[in-house]
C-alpha cells in the first residue's frame, strides 16, 4: 500500500501482523507484545512520530509518559479487542487453534498446558 502511494522510500512499515509477498522498503512485523495483547503499537494514533533505530534494534513511540498512560487507561476501558467484527466462517481446527496458540512474543506456539486446565 505504501508503495503505490509513492511513500515506499519515505515511510517504514511496523506492525504486529505478518507481510504480504509485496512488502518493500523498511518493514517491521510481527512487533510484539500484539495490540490485541495490550502492546504499545495499539495506542499509536495517526500522526504520530516513532524512532526506529535499527543498530540498537528498538522502536520508540515518541510522545510523553503522561500521553501514554492517558491512552491505555482509555484503551484498557474500552476493552483489548478488535474494531469491527470481520463476517467470516472460522473453522473449528482455527478457533481450537486461537484458544492454545501463544502470542508473537511467546513463540506462537500451542500452549499445551491450556489442555490440563
């Protein structure tokens, strides 16, 4: 998307999704803890200014402590959880697999001790 806008040398991809097989230019993916996990990326709004400093290998969001807090009360009040409800079939293989499966920043793996629960 950023390529066909002409904004693939001026703005860096950072999400905590997976990539398409057109991704060009300075991308970063599966950033982790997710959004969906209360990480930090589900609290940058448009606008906002990040510092990617790659030597040092780390991502800031550059707005103050204050403003961060602000916005995870607001995020934390209204629930860690999706926009819109997408309308789609989820297989049962697909549900079992969300209801094990860790985040990013865990591996993404099963999580067999769920199963003891």
């Amino acid at each position: 998307y950023l390529k066909s806008k002409g904004l693939g040398k001026q703005c860096a991809l950072l999400t905590d999704g997976r990539f398409s097989g057109g991704t060009s230019g300075l991308s970063i993916g599966h950033a982790s803890p997710e959004a969906a996990a209360g990480g930090a990326i589900g609290l940058v709004r448009e606008g906002d200014r990040i510092l990617i400093d790659i030597p040092n290998r780390s991502i800031n969001l550059l707005i103050s402590d204050e403003e961060l807090a602000l916005r995870r009360a607001e995020q934390d009040a209204k629930g860690w959880k999706p926009v819109e409800v997408r309308p789609r079939k989820v297989t049962t293989a697909l549900k079992a697999y969300a209801l094990l499966a860790t985040s990013a920043d865990k591996g993404a793996v099963r999580d067999k001790a769920l199963l003891d629960g």
